[in-house]
C-alpha cells in the first residue's frame, strides 16, 4: 500500500560514485589497522584512492621512537593503490596511531611534500597501530 503523496514521487537520484569523479576524493587504507609484535616487526598497508583525482599524502606518527615509515610523503594515482610500509623497531607494547592526510595533486607534481607546505589537507585516515 502506497501513500497518495508518494505516487508522484520521483526516484532517489542515484549516489554519488568517487570512481567517476561525482564524491569527494577520499582515501582508505587496507587493512584498516596494524598488530605488529612488540619486539619488532613490518606491516604492509595499500593506500587506495577510489576517486578520479590524483591525490598527494603525508603520514604522520604519535610514536616516532618505534615507528618508521615508508614512504612518509608519496602519491596516490586516481582509481590506483600505493603500498606504505609500517616498520616497528623493539619497544614497550603501547597503542598508537598513524593519521594520514590527504590533498589534491597536480598531474604534473614531483614533490609530494611541497603540497603540503600550504592550505590545509582534504581530509585524512587514522590508522591504528597495536604493538603487543
């Protein structure tokens, strides 16, 4: 049983699809989180960017003693995958996390870093990081 009001009604529209360049550029990280072993270890990660826009990034860390990243500035083709490596040198076991921020990239750009000397980033990613 319908509504009378609901009769004429047009369809939704269709959702925005990023692949196609109608959302906002975002980027995820699989898998979503790190375990890495207390004593050391490496965990590889995917940057993806399902949008149609070229994306620089820049990782940051809440624990710079025991993480090392790899790379720290890079670029994320449109609709492409970059990996980062997540390496863990022996420390205590603590929670942490990487935040990930993203901006738009000139096709042309070389130097990811310089992106992010000015305005503020599109948005970003928390990774967490569980080191036991």
């Amino acid at each position: 049983m319908t509504d009378a009001a609901d009769a004429g009604a047009a369809p939704p529209p269709p959702p925005l699809d990023d692949a196609t360049g109608g959302g906002p550029p975002t980027l995820s990280a699989d898998p979503p989180e790190a375990a890495i072993p207390a004593d050391g270890g490496v965990s590889t990660h995917q940057l993806a960017n399902p949008s149609a826009i070229r994306l620089a990034f820049k990782i940051k860390s809440s624990n710079n003693n025991d993480y090392r990243l790899n790379p720290v500035y890079g670029f994320v083709e449109a609709t492409a995958a970059t990996p980062i490596e997540i390496t863990r040198t022996a420390g205590p076991p603590r929670i942490d996390k990487l935040v990930v921020q993203f901006k738009e990239a000139p096709t042309d750009a070389a130097d990811a870093s310089a992106i992010f000397k000015e305005g503020a980033p599109l948005g970003e990613v928390t990774i967490p990081l569980n080191a036991s």
